[in-house]
C-alpha cells in the first residue's frame, strides 16, 4: 500500500486519497490514515506550482468561429466593470445567468468542483493537448460509473433535522421552527 502510494495515481485523479485508496485496497480509510501518517505520507499536498503566463492561455486555443458558453450563478461578481469590460473584447463569449437559488446549479459546481481537485488542481499539464487528454479521461471514467444526485430525505425530515440540532445547540434563531 506504501509503495503504490508513492509509485501510481488512482485513473481518476492526480493523487490518491486516503477514501480512494480505500476503496483500491479494500482496507478502513482509518487504517489507511494512520498508515500514512506513520510514514508521513501526504499525497495531497503538491511539490510545485506552475501557472502559464500566457494571459490568453484559453482564448489562443478557441478555434476561430466557436463560440463558448458559460453558465454561472447571478453573484455580483460576475457583474463588475471589469468582468464586463474582459466579455466585451470576446463578443463570441455569452454568458448564461442562472436564477437565483438554483439548485441544479450546485451540482453542476460540484461537479466541476470535482474534476478541479481530483485532475486539475495539482496536475501537472504541459500543453492543452494534454490537459484536454486529461479532462477527457476524467470525464471518460466518471461516466463509466454515474452516479446521479438523489434527495434521500423529504422536506419534513430536513426540516426536523434542523429542529433536532437547533435544540441541541440552544440557537435563539430556530424558535421559528
């Protein structure tokens, strides 16, 4: 287990978790935690950091006629000045604004959430050729295996969740419920 912690990464991701190792080796995540803490093992944490200081690192790799789309929450931010005046010099940019409280949308940043730190965040890419291979395989393996965000619990149960806990923790502000 030490050894292919330290020689392999999981298909999926750029570096093993302790639950992903888990799951690979079939032993406790506990186990797999004092393992590694008892060599002092840290996966997770990234040796090096390099970010292209091409300021349109994206934008030179859009085949000319393409246009993107990109969906995001209705935050404020993504309303500045700033951000209007980046959009106007990429009019083959449009942007989608999704409504306020969307739930939908919290899977699809999850989703994406995901992908960044299981392939992104500490990987290691060269060229967009090789990040796209990446992204690709992610996405390839993901998809062998979906698994679709289902509500388990009913509104009622949620809501005497919070109940449960608001008296539990004495908070003053639950006594609407």
């Amino acid at each position: 287990m030490i050894e292919r912690t330290l020689r392999t990464t999981p298909a999926d991701a750029t570096h093993w978790s302790i639950r992903s190792m888990a799951e690979e080796t079939g032993y406790s995540h506990t186990t797999i935690r004092r393992m590694w803490m008892a060599f002092g093992l840290q996966p997770h944490r990234s040796q090096t950091f390099k970010l292209s200081s091409d300021p349109l690192f994206v934008d030179n790799q859009i085949p000319e006629g393409l246009d993107v789309h990109i969906v995001m929450d209705n935050y404020a931010t993504h309303k500045t000045p700033k951000i209007k005046a980046w959009l106007a010099r990429r009019p083959h940019y449009h942007v989608h604004f999704t409504p306020t409280s969307a739930s939908w949308i919290n899977q699809v940043e999850r989703w994406f959430a995901e992908l960044t730190r299981k392939q992104i965040q500490r990987g290691v890419h060269t060229s967009v050729r090789q990040l796209e291979a990446d992204i690709r395989t992610f996405i390839d393996l993901h998809n062998k295996v979906p698994r679709p965000f289902k509500w388990t619990k009913s509104a009622d149960q949620i809501l005497a969740s919070v109940k449960r806990f608001c008296h539990k923790a004495q908070q003053p502000l639950c006594g609407e419920l």
